[in-house]
C-alpha cells in the first residue's frame, strides 16, 4: 500500500498553492506532482494496474476548459482516482457543473501564486481571489479593481448561485467609518490549532472591563469569515446554537452580523426579544437593481444587543425563494463591514442557503440525541459536500447534552459523522425553553450554569479555530479602523428602521 498519496497536476508556480490545499486535507500526505495531464493520465494508469486508489488534485487554467473535462473525464473512467479536486483559475459556476458531471468531486477557485516570506514582508500582492457572486461567473475581482480575500478558497458550486445580478462590484467608498462600537469585555486564552470538545476546556470567564478595550482581532485572513449552521432534521436546536454564538462573539467583542436563512418561518428574532422584525424583503428589490446601499441595509436590520446585528426572515413567506441574490450580496457587505458572520439556516435548502453554506468557512452540523438525528446528519453533511463543502471545514456540534446517559449519544454522533474538529452543548433545561419563548434568551448568558459555560466555551475555540484572538492584550490592526463602515445598530438604542 502506498497510502497517503496524493497526485497534483499542475505547473510550477502553482504547486505551493495545491500543497496547501492537499495538507489541509491530510497533513500526512505525499504529493506526486505531474506537469500534464497527459502524464497524469499515464501515473494513474499505473494506479490501476496495481489496484491502488489514490487522490488527485488538479490545478489548470480555464480556458483550456475542453482539455480540462477530458481529463476528469478520463481519471473517473480509470477508477483509480479516489477523489478528484479540481482548482479552477476563476470562480465560474457554469464549469463547475461540467466538472461535476465529468466526475469531480469538489472543485475550488485558487489564489494564484503563492508569496514568499520575502513579499510577505514587502507587502506583495499575490494573485487574486475569485469570487462566485451573480453576474459575476468567469470575471476575477483583482481585474475590477475589489479588495480580494487571500486567506481563504471560495467554493464553487453548481446551482448555488441563480437570478440577476449586478454587474459592477459593490463600493462602500461613500460609507462612514464613525461606526459605533460594542461594548468591550475581556477575556482570557490564546490560539488553538483545532476544535476540541468543550470538555476538553475549561469556559473562558467574563467580567467588564473598567476601561473600553480593544476590539479581538484576525490574523492574516482578512474578512469577516462566515460559519452556516445546518442540521438534517428540525428540533435539534440548531437556532439556539447560533444565537448562542452569535451573543457570546458580540460579547467577547466582536462585531457579529447574524443571519436568519430561515427567511420563510425563521423565529431568530423572536427568541432575541425583537417584538416587530424588519422584513428582510426590503433588500430584494436593490439587490435586484443592482447593489445594497447602506440605507437599505441599514433599514432591514434589526439591533440585538452591543456588537450584534440580525437580518431575516421576511415578512410574507412567499417571498423567500427571491432573496438569493440579496443574500448573497449582504454576505460580501458584512464579510467589509463585520467582524463575523453567523448563518442560521432552515431545513429546506433555498438558493439562499446553499449559497451561504457554499461560500462558509465553517459548517457547523447541529444534532442531538433525538431519532434520526445521526442519519439526518449525514444527509447533510453529504449534501454540504456535493456543494463543495470539504469536511476539513465542518465541524459535529452535538446539542443539549445531558449530564444522565448524555455521554454515549454524543460519542455515537460524533463518531458516526466523522468529522475532525467537534463540540458539546448543554442541556440548558425548562429554563431556557421558557427564556427563549418570551424572548429573553439573552438571558441566559447572564447566570453561570452548563449551558452557557459550554456555549462559551465552543464559541472562544471555534473564534480561535478561526483565526481570532480574542484576548484582551491584543490591539486592532491597521485596516479595523481604516475600512469604511456602514452606519449599523451595532451600539445604539432603539429600532434601527
């Protein structure tokens, strides 16, 4: 057996780029690189003929997109190929389906070249992001002039993206950047390399500070990254899960926008203590005409507390299948104007949800010792995959764990769904049932107790996991205050419509 290798097809100048991508997903890889595809097809060849299976990674450029389906085509048919990963040039969800039904089993939109420490140091740019957005399929944001995001690869996928949209890329150069900010907290803990399970760490705790402090900060990602919660079946908790995260990152804090993609019946708001919601239809209309302006932005928010801003649903539920294109464009907003974005998602995948799960940097899989918890799970996780989900970016979120037998539930889910990084819930009881239907479920990060010990803790490793450090000796970077922002309720009083 030769196992752990991995075959990379691919030029020079493009090989560290595939590498990180290959050691991401299987760190103990070794990498056999190939110049050609011809030469490929040759070396899996070879794979056939003695019965082994291998992994390949192809990184081609697009406008050889003939070439290109042959080879896919040709590395599914040798039955050699464990996987396929194709690392498109640009973001171009039309090629993307052609690569699926050639066989691929993910395909991802590359950075181009990777710097040196040297460039680092001098500031270089490298390459350009794609980015999947309507109107946009087979057009690189570093030829339009917008800021791109070299810290991760976007997803892309096929049907993820549907409707009009606007041609030019959205400016926020007439935005104000005396944004208010959340109050500050301070707390304890440094980087974490993975997601370990919350008994594994011990809750991070909280008290006011005397003075305002900085805001936590990322490191070398840029933009605000976004994390779905999705689930197979209703009930497990998954809403409660997310604004759980999102009130414990505003009081860390962050700037937190969270998004309700339960746009036909979601009750976010409700279980916030938000009494009249803003209808989130009011961004369709200007998506559709071309980009969000920050009073349509602004109109359709909801202020939850300091730091942490809610959208969604809308108001008549026929409405939602319309809300892609809108989605998708206050996603890019908030990935300028926030610190994280927090994703609620509804059992139904919408255009809407697909395109927020296919475009996560983390995707969080919320279950719980319920029937057909685990089975529904792995549907999901199946589903995420097939829109170009890798599992390196999942993670298993076993929910309402209970201190009497709840132990052997949570070990089944998380074995059975076999993701790498994971974490536990409590159980938060009656009284967060009762809390959450009245709409105060704020309040349950106000008493010390196992759920809001846990949630705080799942919360600070995921952040950590993301890049965030969110102790108090840290100061912002240079481009916290540099950005334009939007005017959003993050801080202020009262409705923000």
């Amino acid at each position: 057996m030769m196992g752990n290798v991995w075959l990379a097809c691919c030029a020079c100048d493009r090989y560290p780029e595939l590498q990180r991508e290959i050691e991401l997903r299987d760190p103990r890889a070794k990498i056999l690189r190939v110049g050609d595809g011809e030469s490929l097809l040759r070396v899996i060849e070879a794979f056939a003929r003695s019965g082994e299976r291998t992994p390949v990674m192809i990184g081609r450029e697009t406008d050889a997109e003939g070439a290109l389906l042959d080879l896919v085509e040709g590395l599914c048919q040798s039955g050699a190929a464990a996987q396929i990963v194709v690392m498109a040039e640009r973001a171009d969800a039309a090629l993307a389906a052609r690569l699926f039904n050639a066989g691929a089993n993910e395909v991802i939109a590359g950075q181009g070249k990777v710097p040196t420490d040297r460039e680092r140091e001098a500031g270089a740019e490298t390459g350009h992001m794609a980015a999947i957005r309507d109107g946009d399929k087979g057009r690189d944001d570093a030829a339009s002039g917008a800021p791109h995001d070299t810290g991760r690869l976007t997803r892309v996928v096929e049907g993820a993206i549907h409707g009009g949209a606007p041609e030019e890329h959205l400016s926020h150069a007439n935005y104000a950047d005396d944004l208010d900010e959340p109050d500050a907290f301070s707390s304890a803990g440094n980087d974490a390399s993975a997601l370990p399970s919350v008994r594994d760490v011990a809750p991070t705790p909280l008290a006011r500070s005397a003075t305002p402090r900085s805001r936590p900060v990322r490191n070398e990602r840029g933009g605000a990254p976004l994390i779905t919660l999705i689930s197979g079946r209703g009930g497990c908790g998954k809403t409660t899960v997310a604004a759980a995260l999102a009130l414990r990152s505003a009081e860390v804090g962050l700037r937190c926008a969270l998004l309700d993609l339960d746009l036909m019946f979601g009750n976010l708001y409700a279980i916030l203590g938000i009494e009249e919601p803003s209808d989130a239809f009011a961004l369709e209309r200007p998506a559709r005409a071309g980009a969000l302006g920050e009073e349509d932005i602004v109109r359709a928010s909801m202020r939850v507390a300091p730091g942490l801003t809610l959208w969604g649903p809308v108001r008549a539920p026929e409405h939602a299948e319309l809300m892609a294109p809108a989605v998708e464009q206050l996603i890019e907003v908030m990935r300028g104007e926030a610190d994280l974005i927090v994703a609620d998602t509804s059992l139904y995948w919408s255009d809407s949800v697909a395109a927020a799960v296919a475009s996560c940097d983390r995707c969080l899989v919320v279950g719980d010792a319920g029937v057909g918890s685990i089975s529904s799970a792995e549907r999901a996780i199946d589903f995420a995959g097939r829109l170009g989900v890798s599992r390196t970016k999942m993670a298993s979120v076993f929910n309402r764990l209970s201190p009497h037998g709840g132990e052997d539930a949570a070990t089944r889910f998380e074995f059975t769904t076999a993701l790498g990084c994971k974490g536990r819930i409590a159980d938060g009881g009656e009284e967060l049932t009762g809390l959450a239907s009245i709409g105060h479920f704020s309040d349950a990060f106000t008493h010390a107790g196992p759920f809001r010990s846990s949630a705080c803790t799942f919360t600070d490793q995921l952040l950590r996991e993301l890049g965030f450090s969110i102790t108090s000796q840290e100061v912002p970077s240079a481009d916290a205050h540099e950005r334009p922002r939007i005017r959003l309720p993050w801080h202020r009083g009262g409705d923000a419509r």
